[in-house]
C-alpha cells in the first residue's frame, strides 16, 4: 500500500501548477465579476494535451487512467480556479466516456480528436424540469424516421441546468426512443453525440449563484435532427452506459472539491498568520486555529477516499461505494473549509478580492451536483450496510 505518488504524477501535478500560474485567483476574480467563458484557459490546456488525458492513444489521447485525471482538476481547482476552472474543462475531460467505451471507431476517429484539440466544447443533456434526479422519468422523445438525407432522429423536449451550452459545439444527449409505458427496467432510453444545432436548440442562461464564469442554462429542443450516425450503441441502452460513467464522474468531482476546500485554507491560514488583533495574529487563538486544523484532517482523509475509488477503478475493480463516498466526503469537506475560512477573514470575507466569497458560493456545486447527498447516504445504506431501500 503506497499513499505516494510515482515520479509520473507529480510530473503532472507540477506541470498543471506551471500551466495554471498565468490564470491565478486574480484571473478567475475577473471571469466571476465580468462573467465569460475561460476560452484561453480552455485553449491553454487543449494545446498542451491535457484534455486529452483519460482519452485512448490512438485518438490523439495520451491514455492515462480516472487517477491521473482526478489529480490534474483537484490540481486546477486547488490552484486557486476553483470550481470554475474545473468545470470549465470537466465535461471535456471524462463526459465524451460513453463514446470511448460503447462508440464505433469510425464515431470515436469522428469525435475524439477534435474534442482532444480543443476544437469541440461539448455539453452534457440529461437533466430535465420535471425529473431531476430521476433520469427514467425523462420525457425528451427521439422519433426515428427517414428522409432524403437518410436514417435519422427527430428530437423534441427540455433539458436544464446544462453547463457551458452557451459555448457548446456539440451535445451528449439523453433521449427517449421508447414510450415509457412500453419500457421495462432501465430501457428505452438512447444516448446520442451530435451538434448543437441552434436553429432547433434555443438555449436559455440561468440566472444563478456562483460560477459565473461556467453558465448554466436550459434547452427547449424543438424537431433536432440527430443522424443515426450520431447514436451511441444500441437504441434503448442509452441509460445503462450513462451509468458506467457515473463512478469516475464522482471521484472526479470528490478531487475538485478537494481542490477547492485546500485553496480556501491556504488562504485562511495564511489571513490567520498575517492579521494582527490584540497585538497578535488571531491563528495564534484556538478558536481560529483548531476548526482549520480540523478542516486539514478532513481534506486529508477526502483525498485519501478519492484515490482509492480511483485505485479501484483504474483497476476496473468494483468502486461505487468508493467513488460515491469519495464525493460526498469531498464535498462535505470542501464546505467546511470555506465556511471555517470566511468565518477566519470576519467582515473581510465579504470582501470580493479576497476570492472566500466565491469559494464560498462554489462550494455548494459539489454537494448539489451531479447528486444530492441525501441519495449517496441512501445508496450506502441500500448497497453497503444492506438495509431495506428507502426510495
């Protein structure tokens, strides 16, 4: 068992820190306040070849595994990028994996490198108004039908709060092919990757606290035509490899949270040792000290549950009590450390250019998103403990 990391990782963790140093806290200060996607911070990782990180070698990847990728967002976030810098480039960077597990090689030769290049952004369509969580409920139809352009899909319903739609090329999206009163189990519905045609997609930013510069939005799809070209796998399994990416989505969000939690602690360690009340700097209380000492235990251990989930994984062992337990304690953690670290700045935390503010607004996207945490503790219970399922 060896908690350190091999000359390889922190070759990647050092060489993120180098890329990230242009784009520092003052950077995404400005993003938050003027709004704007990060497309130079975007295009300095694509030209660098990070987004091709868990992607396969032979599509211009450099085909490394969920631990390598959880290291290099827990390394942007930590940074002092936050949740915005990593979910700038997190779709990018393990959203497309449905394609790259379950796709054709002609769809992965058609998708991947333009994704890797930095040409593509893409988005992911899955959550809808009226079904939240409860991803079966779905209701967007995808009506299969032929034309003088040949085998196709018509496309029509609503999807919510999908980021970076305002900059999207291209949509992973989650349809229904099947009636649901026709369906058993978990089928009918299909994944597609296809454009973001906006003559059919209207899409809609919502207004919203925190991340301002990663929009949220909602789509009204209206009679999109998605290529049979453009289907993932078989018709009616889309749910099924929605799932398969469920695990390394957590551990990644987990990492990124870590991310987050670590650089508001840094700076209200650093506020602690610098801000002198009572002719002495008010670490040196224990009231200021101990629930940052705490938050550093936290963290600690948070990150230890993240990379075993992706020991796990990249071991293709069974992870998703790792992987789910991996982010809620990351989130959880993260919370707190924002919490303790404006409660350590007082009134100053208020104060934009000392960025708590919005660690602060950022740390409820991991506890929120992509689950609540009430649905993690309901799946260890159910999955772990063996107690009756509740939902």
């Amino acid at each position: 068992m060896d908690f350190q990391l091999s000359d390889d990782q922190q070759q990647i963790v050092a060489a993120i820190e180098r890329l990230c140093a242009p784009f520092d806290a003052d950077y995404w200060l400005q993003r938050d306040t003027e709004g704007g996607f990060p497309h130079d911070f975007h295009q300095a990782l694509a030209q660098a070849g990070w987004l091709g990180i868990a992607m396969p070698p032979a599509y211009g990847g450099a085909g490394l595994g969920i631990t390598e990728a959880a290291l290099m967002m827990h390394t942007i976030a930590a940074t002092g990028a936050g949740l915005s810098g990593a979910s700038a480039v997190h779709m990018n960077i393990f959203g497309l994996h449905p394609a790259v597990v379950f796709g054709s090689d002609a769809q992965k030769a058609r998708w991947l490198p333009p994704l890797i290049a930095g040409h593509d952004k893409a988005c992911f369509g899955v959550t809808e108004p009226d079904s939240g969580l409860n991803t079966l409920g779905l209701k967007t139809r995808a009506v299969r039908g032929v034309d003088k352009m040949g085998d196709h899909y018509r496309v029509s319903g609503q999807k919510l709060w999908i980021s970076t739609a305002q900059v999207a090329n291209r949509i992973l999206l989650l349809a229904r092919t099947t009636p649901q009163d026709q369906c058993t189990g978990t089928e009918g519905l299909s994944l597609f990757y296809t454009a973001l045609d906006r003559t059919a997609i209207a899409v809609h930013e919502i207004p919203k606290m925190g991340r301002k510069a990663v929009d949220s939005n909602q789509l009204f799809i209206d009679d999109l035509r998605v290529p049979v070209e453009d289907r993932i796998g078989e018709e009616g399994q889309g749910f099924a490899y929605i799932l398969h990416g469920l695990n390394p989505e957590r551990i990644l969000i987990g990492a990124e949270a870590i991310g987050l939690g670590r650089a508001a602690l840094a700076r209200a360690a650093a506020y602690a040792k610098e801000r002198i009340v009572f002719d002495r700097p008010i670490g040196q209380n224990q009231g200021i000290a101990h629930p940052l000492a705490r938050n550093w235990m936290e963290l600690e251990a948070a990150h230890l549950m993240v990379h075993k989930a992706a020991a796990l994984y990249d071991s293709h062992r069974p992870c998703a009590a790792e992987a789910n337990a991996a982010k809620y304690l990351g989130a959880e953690a993260c919370w707190r450390a924002c919490e303790n670290a404006m409660f350590t700045h007082g009134g100053m935390g208020y104060a934009k250019e000392y960025h708590i503010e919005r660690y602060l607004r950022e740390a409820w996207i991991p506890r929120l998103a992509p689950v609540s945490p009430q649905l993690i503790l309901c799946f260890i219970a159910e999955k772990v403990l063996g107690l009756p399922k509740s939902y």
